[in-house]
C-alpha cells in the first residue's frame, strides 16, 4: 500500500496542510484520488516545515491513507 501511495503523490503532486497538533506531533493531511493521506511528523523535526508542503516532502512520516 505504501509504494501504491508514494505513486500517487509521485503523480498528484497534492499540497499537504498542517491539520493540528497531537502528543508532540505536528500532523499535515492532503486529499488525493485514494482519499485523505496522514501524516505525523514529530515536532523535533518540523522546525523547518511551513503551514503547507508538498506532500512529497513528508512521505518519511506517512502514517495512513483513507
């Protein structure tokens, strides 16, 4: 399923958006052609990260696709 999901972001290009924040993560989502895609990336490392990223740029912390 992981690589079905790289293939769409590879593909779409989506825009991630910072959703909220949840036990020392910052979670980001983007809506794709498989639906809604999470991901959680630990506050430690989103210093550099702005309100919206290419969902690309977060594969490392996908956490799940609906």
């Amino acid at each position: 399923m992981d690589n079905d999901i790289k293939k769409v972001l590879d593909r779409e290009k989506p825009i991630a958006e910072k959703l909220y924040n949840e036990d020392n993560n910052e979670i980001y989502g983007c809506d794709t052609s498989i639906g809604r895609v999470l991901f959680c990336v630990p506050f430690i490392e989103s210093g550099s990260l702005k309100r919206k990223e290419p969902a690309q740029l977060l594969i490392r912390w996908l956490v799940k696709s609906n």
